[in-house]
C-alpha cells in the first residue's frame, strides 16, 4: 500500500464515519467507516516505515570499510620500485 492509496482509505473512511447518517438495516456505515480509518492510518505507518528504512539503508555506504586497493599488492617488498621505463597504469 502507497501513500496515496493509504490517504485515499483514510479519507473514505472519515467521510463514512462522521459525515454519512444513513442507516441500513443489517449493516453500520460508521463501523464500517471507521474500520477503514483504521487500516488507512495503519498503511501509512507502515508505509512510511518501510520507506525511511529503505532510505536509510542507502546511507551506510559512506561507514563501510573502503574497498582494498588492489593496485598495491601487499605482499611485495616495500623497497620494489618498477623501471620507469616501463608503461604506467
């Protein structure tokens, strides 16, 4: 469920409960109104939950440990210097 999906329930749902005063037999608007209220309210927490979680997911990139620098190898000696006459990288 969206946000908007969500907003759309919630809104139903108000209008069901406190502006309609019909009154069908075997059947009550303003439980079934708030009913859908509720899972309104309900979706938009949860969609709003998983949208900052996933939001949130993506920005800790940046705490990782930087991937290794493959171009130093670390097992060579550290006195190794290449021939300048050879082509660079």
């Amino acid at each position: 469920m969206y946000i908007g999906s969500a907003l759309f329930l919630i809104a139903v749902g108000a209008v069901l409960r406190w502006a309609v005063s019909w009154h069908v037999s075997g059947f009550n608007v303003q439980l079934a109104g708030l009913i859908i209220f509720l899972v309104g309210i309900l979706g938009l927490i949860i969609t709003l939950i998983l949208w900052v979680t996933r939001r949130s997911r993506g920005r800790g990139r940046d705490d990782r440990v930087p991937p290794r620098d493959y171009r130093r190898d670390d097992s060579a000696p550290r006195d190794y210097r290449p021939d300048d006459s050879a082509p660079r990288p």
